[in-house]
C-alpha cells in the first residue's frame, strides 16, 4: 500500500508539473514549440526519425546550424546555458484489439500507453533526455529512457552517453517503429538470464566518420533496469557486458553493419537456487538498411550463444538465432499522408522450458498508419502470429486486428 501511494503521489505532481509548464510556456510538442518548427521537421511521421531528426539527436538536441536566440536566455553569464522554455511532451497510445483464436476474442487496450517525454540542452556540449511511462499495458512502468549526451569531447568527435538506454539503439530503436508490433529478435532470452540487447544500465561511446563509418562500444551491467537491492546496488554480480558495433553508409542509400556483444552472469534470476553458477552470453549479427525513393527495407540477423542458460552443473549450451525484416512505404516521401509498413519477426532457439521450445516465435504483419495532423494518427495492423511458444506450444496461428490512434501533444 505504501508503494501504492508513493507512485500516486509522484504521478499527481509530475501532472502538475506538465501542466503548469503547459500554461507557461506551450512547449507541446517539446521541440516543435520550442524552435517553431512542425512535426515534420524532424519525423515522416512520428516517431519515426528523418536524417534530419537524427541529426538532431546527435547534436545533443540542438540545431546543428546553431541556436535561435529565442530558444535560450541570455543571463549574461557564458557559463550558464538555460532554455527559455522546459521541453516536455507527451505521447498517449489506445488501441482496440481483434483476435478470433485467442481466448479473449477482443481488447479495448484504452490507453496502452502513456508517456512523458523531456529532453534538451543543460550546457554547452551536454544534453539530457528521458521519458516516463505513467501506463505501459496497464502498470506504471516508470523511466526506462533517461541518460545524460555529452558530445564531441575534447574536439575529438568522441561523444558519450551515460544512464539507462536500449542496447539495440545503435542497431534500430524499437521506440521509434511504426508497428504495434515489436521488433522481437531483441528481447529474446531464456527465462533465467537477465541481459538481452533490451534495456540496461551503462554507459555508449562513438564516434562518427567523415566517410560514413560509425563506430560503437558500450559497457553495461548486463542485468536490465530493476531496482537497486538491499545494498544499493543495481549490479547482481561483479561482471560486466560489452557491445561493440561498426556501420558504414553508401552512397546515402545503404547502411550496412555488424555487432557483437559478450558477456557473464550469475544466476540471479532464480532467488530459491542457492548454489551459484554462470552463463556465459554471447551474440553476433548484422543489419542492412537500403533507402529506395518511397521504400525503406531494414533488415535484422543475430545469434545468441548461451553456455549455461539454465544455470544447473551440467552447464548445457543454447543457441537462439532471431530474424528482422522490416519494409516502409511512404508514396510522398515525409510529406505523405499515410504510411504502410510491412514487419517479419522469427526467433529460433533450442532452449527449452517445460519441454516447450519458449523462445520460438514467427509472425507477419502489414501495417497502415494515417495522419489525422502532424501529431495524431490512426493505425489500421494486421498480424499473422504463426506461432508464440512462450504462450505455449499449442499457441499458433493467430490473426490478430490492431486498430488505434496515437497522439504527441
């Protein structure tokens, strides 16, 4: 019950804050108010990112033709960089779900979700960014997002991120997809490991090349986003994990890269196993991405080795492969009105569970969004769930209707 309160008392006041920050200073959509600009600027459509957008990002949430003197204060102290306006938004998602074959026919998912979205400038060559889940399925999720960008240190071009991100981001950001439907292959994972290329703790560093090539590392705790323990800390072994990444672009039409990632853990899953083993994790894959006029194809391939995925002496090794391909149409470039996307997800592993392989998973989906305004859209999905082992092994072709709206403000 104490919890219970606590979260409600922190959710009344961070409503506050929006709204007297809404009054004060109309910064809905954060950025778009902040600078002037529609939506536009930087989305085809949201919360899909233009290269522009992108840019955007990178230059640590600033113009990267420089600052409008209206978005800042002049206090007349060059050390001191304020905003003139805090930049805040809001998302809110609510869908009405259709699938025949499944026990509970249909769903008014109403909202799905509701998010709070701040990020920007504190000082020169330092940003901030984060955002709050008030309703995720129902439960307040809380800060997933939330990480301080410093950028180009030392002249070097050498830009770090530090907090709790997606370790997938530099590959694809889920967050930013069209689809109701995940980018799966990331997520995938036996039950009693605790990483995977989700959300986690840790710190980025890269750097970009004149000549197209990105390069990535990143050094996390390896056990995703729960809260601390007893002792403060949110680590649950003395191991670190590692993600490495290289990608080169061609000819501003191809992006072509590839990853690895290793790692340990101890089997802090399972709090009733008192003997102590380790797993040890591993990945590597690729991803293409090739623009062509209206069509976008961004395609995904990884493998994930497990040493000792169920944590038991005999220390039997798993492999998992996940598949990605993701392909959009948008028929008047980032002017269009509407956008249909296409999205096959697969994961192959030979972990079992119960004697059900858990992680195996195959589906199809088509996808229609259309734009009511810059910042409001209905969605129209269809998905063809050839199978969620997860759910059980007789859990197999389903057809599910998605039909929903979805609103930045």
């Amino acid at each position: 019950m104490k919890t219970y309160n606590t979260r409600n008392i922190m959710i009344v006041l961070v409503i506050a804050i929006v709204l007297y920050y809404t009054a004060q200073s109309q910064a809905m959509p954060g950025f778009a108010r902040r600078y002037k600009f529609t939506c536009q600027t930087c989305h085809a459509p949201f919360p899909k990112l233009k290269p522009y957008g992108e840019e955007f990002a990178a230059n640590g949430f600033k113009l990267p033709e420089g600052e409008p003197s209206y978005a800042t204060i002049d206090t007349g102290d060059p050390s001191l960089e304020l905003t003139r306006n805090f930049p805040i938004g809001m998302r809110l998602d609510a869908y009405a779900v259709a699938d025949k074959d499944d026990e509970v026919s249909n769903d008014l998912q109403t909202p799905i979700l509701l998010k709070f979205i701040s990020g920007g400038p504190i000082a020169q060559n330092l940003s901030y960014y984060f955002y709050f889940f008030f309703s995720e399925k129902g439960e307040v999720v809380g800060i997933e997002d939330a990480f301080l960008y410093y950028t180009d240190l030392l002249g070097t071009g050498i830009n770090i991120t530090a907090g709790q991100f997606s370790v997938s981001d530099p590959i694809y950001k889920n967050e930013l997809r069209l689809t109701y439907e995940s980018y799966v292959p990331f997520a995938a994972k036996p039950s009693r490991s605790l990483c995977n290329l989700k959300y986690d703790r840790g710190i980025i560093v890269d750097k970009g090349f004149d000549f197209g090539l990105t390069l990535v590392a990143e050094i996390v705790n390896g056990n995703g986003i729960d809260p601390a323990d007893e002792h403060d800390n949110f680590d649950g072994d003395k191991y670190k994990n590692y993600f490495f990444r290289a990608s080169q672009e061609l000819f501003d039409v191809v992006r072509i890269g590839g990853f690895g990632y290793i790692g340990k853990e101890k089997n802090t899953a399972d709090d009733t196993v008192t003997d102590v083993f380790t797993n040890s994790v591993s990945y590597y894959g690729g991803d293409l991405s090739i623009i062509l006029g209206p069509f976008e194809l961004n395609t995904l391939f990884l493998y994930r080795k497990d040493s000792n995925a169920y944590f038991t002496a005999d220390k039997k090794s798993i492999a998992t492969k996940g598949y990605m391909a993701e392909l959009i149409f948008q028929p008047e470039g980032d002017r269009s009105n509407y956008v249909i996307t296409a999205l096959y997800n697969k994961v192959d592993s030979d972990y079992r569970e119960s004697g059900v392989h858990s992680l195996n998973y195959e589906s199809a989906t088509l996808s229609l969004t259309y734009l009511l305004a810059r910042n409001v859209k209905i969605i129209g999905e269809y998905t063809y769930l050839l199978h969620d082992y997860s759910k059980g092994e007789d859990y197999k072709n389903h057809h599910i209707l998605k039909t929903g709206v979805s609103a930045a403000f």
